[in-house]
DNA sequence: TCGGTATATCGTTATTTGCCGATATGTAAA
DNA sequence: TTTACATATCGGCAAATAACGATATACCGA
C-alpha cells in the first residue's frame, strides 16, 4: 500500500488552526505567495537558489500595520505551526512559505474536515 | 463569466480558523460527519427528511468531555462561524454539520492559502 | 572596536478564550 | 398546572492572546 508520509494529526492542525485565527498572520502567509510581485524590487526578496522566495522581517514588517516586535513575534509562531520557514543569512532572517506543510494541511481539510 | 456565489473572504475564513483552533469543537465537528456511527442507535440522531444528520446537545455532550454549558457554547461558536446548522424539535436542539460551508472552506484553503 | 542595522525577547496591559456551576427558559408529560 | 427534562444564558475566574515600547542580541561595515 502506498504509505502517507508526514500525515497530519488532529493535535498539528489545531495548532495551524490558532495560528490562522488571527487576520495579520494570514495575511502573512498570503502575501508571501508571489513574494516577487507582493514585495518591492527593493526588498530583500531571495532570488538565489539558496532560500528563493524568503523575504527579511523588516520587508515583511513594513506591510503589516503591527510593530516590528508584534511582526517578528507572529512569523515565529507561524514557524512553530510549520506553515513557514526560516534562514538567516548575514544581518536578515529570511521567511517563506513551506508549501508541502501547507499541502499537507489542505489535505488534512479535505479529508478529515 | 461564470459567478462565484456565496465566495468566502478572509475575515469569514480567519471566524471559522478561531472557530476550529479548539480540539474539543475540532472533535464535535468531525464527530458529526458519520453521525449514525458516532451516536448510538438510541441516541436521537434524526433519520426523518426533516434534519438528516442532526443530533441534539445532550448526546453531543455525552461525548465531549466538557459540561453542558460548555459543550452548549461551543456548538453556538460553530453554529456562528456557519459550519454547522440547527433546528430545534420538541425539546430537543439538533445540530448537523453544514457541508456546504465546510466545501467552501476548504475551496477557500485550497485556492487563497 | 564602535556604531548602525536587523531581529528577537522581555515586561506590560487590555482583551479574549476556556471552562465551570448556577440559574433561567422552553417544552413535554403526568 | 406542577414536574421533569433539554438547552441556553449568566457570572465568574484562570489562562491565553493581542499588541506595544523598551531593551537585548547578533551581525556588519568603517
């Protein structure tokens, strides 16, 4: 049988659940699909293969409407729910999406919902 | 064109995200997915055209855990957000899932997260 | 090594949530 | 028309969340 790899649990998606339960962290999550268009030139938008499609906190910060502390404190907890990830490269920490968590939770949505 | 009706926004999406960030209300709203199964044959599920589907607060609470207070609340939490319906008869107040809220909300995740 | 910039963390206050017991209300049955 | 049952609402308290400014930490460039 094909075996499911890194099903979601009912405990993970409550947790994604909290996560979304606020309106700046969705936005969060939505603005950083297309980063390219929803960012400036000017932002610190990774092109590289390195971390393509991260964006720095301060970019991030910027479009928010929260302070930098209240910013900073929800991409971590959109972090601890996996629905992004993070690099620090130099002076900047880069956030993006994990499209395979976020996969795996509208999955979990369409079957367990 | 052809018209979305009824399409989900954020903040209806980020209501139902609070409505879900809770394990208890989680289990109500799954447990009434196969509610013939779940509840007992003695319990009041309905079979009747009338409310297919429903089950009234007392057997909702037989398996929540919590009091009747709470499990009365949350299922008024539910009933907001618009995941589940109700209708009241005789004495009892029976509540089923509303499916075609939970299609949208999962074509909402789909195509907006 | 010393600013300067980026980010994280801390401490705080106001609001919301989780959850309960007690009580009120609504309905049926005796 | 009492009584019993089903459900909703109220009042309360502890915990969690929202959000901020201030401060600490990390890193870089001069």
């Amino acid at each position: 049988m094909k075996q499911e790899l890194h099903a979601m649990n009912d405990e993970k998606a409550v947790e994604i659940f909290k996560a979304l339960s606020n309106q700046t962290r969705l936005n969060i999550l939505q603005m950083l699909k297309n980063a390219e268009t929803n960012f400036s030139a000017q932002a610190h938008v990774i092109k590289e293969a390195d971390f393509e499609g991260g964006v720095c906190v301060s970019d991030i910060h910027k479009k928010t409407g929260t302070s930098q502390s209240t910013t900073s404190q929800y991409l971590s907890i959109l972090l601890q729910s996996g629905l992004l990830e993070t690099k620090r490269i130099g002076q900047w920490t880069y956030y993006r999406r994990n499209e395979e968590m976020i996969k795996q939770f509208s999955q979990y949505i369409g079957l367990n919902l």
